[in-house]
C-alpha cells in the first residue's frame, strides 16, 4: 500500500494554490508562470513534421489504428479487414493480413447486438478476458477470450447503453461511460469486478465524475497515461477533459468547438465536414493519446492533430494543419531509450549532449471517408504542392472495375472548350480548361449532354466565398463521375484560385472528385493544389454575385429559394 500512496502523493504533486490577491496597497507580486522542466526533449521524442510522410490503403475505409508495445502497427477498415504492420526505418513495412469470421481462434456467438468491446486483464494473466457491452441497454458481459458463450460475469452498472469501455493496466481498473453521461469504475477479475479499493474516493458526489452528464453530453473514447495516474476522454461535444484517475477530479478540459485560427472561408468549408461527421456518428472513432511522459496529450481536431502540454495546457505543435483530411483516430509510436528504465529526465540528467539523441517518432492516423491511414514523422515529405502520388502509396491492387476504366476505349471522350450554364437566375458562360484538366473536363461534358446536371439547385452558396451545385440529391452528399467512381486531383501550377470566378471541383479530400463543383466570387489562394481549377466564368459574372447574394439557411448554407441549372450547352 505504501506504493499506492506514493502515487496518490506524486499524482498531485502538480497542484498549485492560489491564495488571495494582495491589496492595492500593498506590492503585487508576480504571478507564477507554469513551466514544464525537459520540454524540448519531450516535443523531440514526438513527430515535427507539419505534413503528413506517407500514407497506405485499404481497400475500404479504415476505422481505426493501434500500435502495440511491440512496436506493431494494427490498422482496421471498415469491411473487417485488419493489418499488422512492423515499425522500421523506413517508417513501417508489412507483416501480415486478417479478414473478420475467417481468420481466428475463437468464435463467441452472442445473443444481442454487441456495442463496444475491451481487452481488460494484465499482461501476465493465464486468462484472457473481453468486455463487451450490450447495444441495447446498459449491460457489459465479460467473457473468457477461449472459452465458451456464456459470460463469467455481467456488469450491470449503466441504465443507458455503453459508449466505450476503458482498462486501466497500472491498478487493474475498468472505466465505462454511457449515452447519459455517466462514468462508472469497476475492477477486474483481481478484485472480482467489485468497486475498487485503491481509489481516494468512496462516493461519485466527491469527484467530477458527473461532469459530461451536467453538461449534456456523451463520453465517446478514453485513454490512460502510462503510469495511470491521468485518462483523456473525448465527447460529443468537441471538448476533451482530462481527469486524475485515483480522485476523479478533473485537470483540465480542452474545448475543440471552434475553428477561430482559420480565415472565416476556410472555417465555413471545415464546418461543413464536420457537419457530414456528425450525422454520420463519426465522431465516435476520435481519440486522444498520452505520450509516454504523460505531460503530452494528442488528439484530432479539425484544426489538424494537435499536441497539448498539460502542465501549462498551452497548445504546444499542429500537424497536417494544412492538409485537406479530416483526421480521426491516432496512435503514437515513440522510441525508447535503449537501456531499461532510463526515462527523457535521466538521459537528460546524464547526458550533456542530451539534444542530440536520436528520436524517430511516428504518428499514425485515419481520415474522414478514407482507405488509407496517414504517418506523421519528424521529416517533411519530399513534395506536398504538386503530385501527391509519391506520398500517397497504391499497396493494394485495382479492383476489377478499376482495371476496365483505366483500357476502355478513349475513342468517344466528350470535350468542349466552352459552355454556357442557363439557371434560372440567368446564363453563366464558363471558359474551359481541357488540356490542364482532362478528366474533370471530360467528367463535366458528358454529364452536361446527358443532361445529368438539369434540374440541380445551388445547394451550398457562402456569401463572399462561392457558390456550389452538381449534387441531384441537393444536400451535399451526393452526386458521382461518369466513371462511377471518384477520380484523381488534376494541378496545374499555370492556374490558381488567385481570382473570382474560377470554375472547381468540389470533393472531401484528395481523390474524391464525382460531380460537385463550386465557382469562386472572390480569390481563394487557400484552395490551391486542393481543388482541381477546369475552368473561369467569362460572362455572367453578374449572374455569379447575384446568386451569392440570396438569402440562406444559416445552418446549412442552402438558399431559402431554390436556385436551378436549367441545363448546359458545351460548344
């Protein structure tokens, strides 16, 4: 028990009172400023690179990444497929592939619908055990990993059903929350799954364990720092509180709502994602990770993935701020020192040449509507402004349909050089641009004669930022190429966003062009080498700013009035 208090006194070692301001009369004193002894040695055992390294696919999207102690890198997508990679020198290399239902050692065939699942047994047991919640209600079956259907033990401590279910290694502790915002801690099989004893805490009216239920909203993921002392859990809300484990009360909470360091146009295109998450539940894959100090915590945003230092909870490195990729889920690989239990703060202690030690660090992450999985390292890809192909790695083969559009016959391309867009607010003329984007121009052309876009209505239009159509759903979320399939970004470096007017195409990330396309109103330099520019609006620009100026739904951009592509001619 002695080690126990030992981490109870070293957990709030960090605490600082603050007593009374002295009068005015009196000398004022300076206020103490939080500083975090060894920062830059723990901002240099993290990734530095503001662009993403590289990337690899699945063949569907990929829900999550996990990197083990072993240094192996799991990475699932979304039709069962997992893959085990090997961390190397040249960032990972492949190890081996598993497909859902067929390749395992175990089957546990349940009665309900299963929720969320967890691995909750120490290392060294003989007994693997998994806890998985009931999709239905509030209930948590725990289960021998080899053994049969039925549960060792039902944990029945949530009236709402479970949102995640975390395990804490260092105290052999489980923490639950549910959809109405409760936590809950229960032990595990060393402490037959009772409340546990080594807390500081007998009832969850001394803690802020009711935080997120004061608040409204629901607890989605949590992590625990290495030594146990400190979990992260993300909410619905875009905030990412920050509790002591051993008291439950709370550090610090982090509030990820807004998006106030971009301009106002780019803001309004990233809330636009965000909006796509949300409906989609999304948001339920974001996590956020401790390093190994457990003075780092890292979570996606969509500001990019931030790096936050929680002893003066400043936000300390940004990366992939620049990229068009929603992040969501991230792991974090960090070397080790290579003698055992050498910790950052005895390197530095003995070594005086200590900022010279050799760190290769790795970020590994997913993205919104992505097959591939994106590594941040400390080096900066060889070209992120022109062809991202070399970044962007194609390890999985064509699908058979890929195989037939990249030899069908070419013979019949549909190109123009100029179109006339008649809506029902007047004729827009737009100038084409086939030789420096091909594909999209050949996309817009055929769908233009087969009279795919008559009827569309602007369905996004942002006053003094651009106005948006080619959806037949009119929400957003749909619309798709001649090829029945998204097709690659075209760049060129002799057209830019650096006027109004500019005729692109819309999409949700590199390589997702279909056939959403939006014209600019004024210059948008920031959408340069992230939208493919196929051509400028030569006449009607009047008809352009007239229909930017209609009155919308501030919530989803639409005007309160339809505005419709009557249909298009191509000369």
């Amino acid at each position: 028990m002695a080690s126990q208090g030992d981490k109870r006194q070293a957990e709030d070692s960090d605490d600082e009172v603050i007593g009374p301001m002295p009068s005015l009369a009196a000398k004022p004193s300076v206020k103490k400023v939080k500083v975090l002894k060894f920062e830059h040695l723990y901002l240099a055992n993290l990734p530095s690179a503001e662009s993403y390294e590289k990337s690899l696919m699945h063949r569907d999207v990929v829900n999550n990444v996990l990197i083990t102690k072993t240094d192996f890198i799991i990475t699932s997508s979304c039709d069962g497929h997992v893959k085990f990679w090997k961390k190397s020198d040249e960032l990972i290399e492949f190890v081996k592939h598993f497909r859902a239902h067929r390749d395992m050692i175990n089957m546990i065939k349940l009665s309900y619908v299963p929720g969320h699942c967890q691995w909750i047994h120490a290392s060294d047991s003989a007994i693997g055990l998994i806890a998985c919640s009931e999709q239905d209600n509030g209930n948590i079956n725990v289960y021998d990993s080899k053994g049969s259907n039925e549960p060792i033990r039902t944990i029945t401590l949530h009236s709402k059903p479970v949102t995640f279910i975390g395990y804490n290694r260092v105290f052999d502790v489980v923490v639950s929350g549910d959809e109405a915002g409760m936590l809950e801690y229960w032990s595990g099989a060393g402490n037959d799954y009772q409340f546990p004893e080594i807390l500081d805490f007998e009832f969850k009216t001394d803690t802020d364990l009711y935080h997120f239920a004061m608040h409204k909203t629901i607890p989605i993921s949590v992590s625990f720092s290495s030594d146990g002392k400190l979990f992260a859990i993300v909410a619905k809300d875009r905030t990412i509180s920050v509790f002591r484990f051993l008291n439950g009360k709370l550090k610090v909470v982090f509030d990820e709502r807004t998006g106030s360091q971009l301009p106002n146009m780019e803001i309004n295109r990233r809330i636009a994602v965000e909006r796509d998450i949300e409906k989609a539940n999304g948001l339920s894959h974001v996590n956020a990770v401790f390093d190994d100090s457990g003075h780092m915590l890292i979570y996606a945003t969509m500001l990019g993935i931030k790096v936050m230092n929680l002893q003066t909870n400043a936000c300390v490195r940004t990366l992939g701020k620049a990229e068009n990729v929603r992040f969501l889920n991230i792991a974090l690989y960090q070397s080790k020192p290579k003698q055992s239990g050498v910790s950052i703060e005895l390197e530095a202690s003995t070594n005086s040449n200590s900022q010279k030690i050799s760190f290769d660090p790795m970020i590994v992450s997913t993205g919104w509507k992505k097959n591939r999985f994106y590594m941040f390292s400390s080096r900066e890809p060889d070209d992120t402004k022109g062809d991202e192909a070399d970044r962007d790695i194609f390890n999985e083969k064509p699908s058979r349909e890929e195989q037939l559009a990249a030899v069908k016959d070419t013979s019949n391309i549909m190109l123009g050089d100029f179109s006339v867009m008649h809506t029902t607010m007047g004729d827009i003329h737009i100038q084409l641009f086939p030789k420096i984007a091909p594909k999209a121009v050949e996309n817009f052309c055929t769908h233009s004669k087969n009279g795919y876009y008559n009827s569309h209505i602007f369905h996004r239009v942002i006053k003094a930022f651009m106005i948006q159509t080619g959806d037949p759903l009119g929400t957003g979320t749909g619309g798709t190429s001649i090829w029945g399939q998204e097709f690659e970004d075209e760049f060129d470096s002799s057209v830019r966003h650096d006027r109004p007017y500019t005729v692109s195409m819309a999409n949700a990330g590199p390589g997702t062009n279909g056939s959403q396309f939006f014209i600019t109103v004024v210059p948008t330099p920031w959408l340069d080498n992230k939208h493919t520019i196929f051509g400028r609006v030569v006449k009607g620009m009047e008809v352009v700013q007239n229909i930017s100026n209609v009155k919308c739904d501030p919530k989803t951009d639409r005007p309160y009035d339809d505005i419709k592509i009557i249909s298009i001619t191509i000369k």
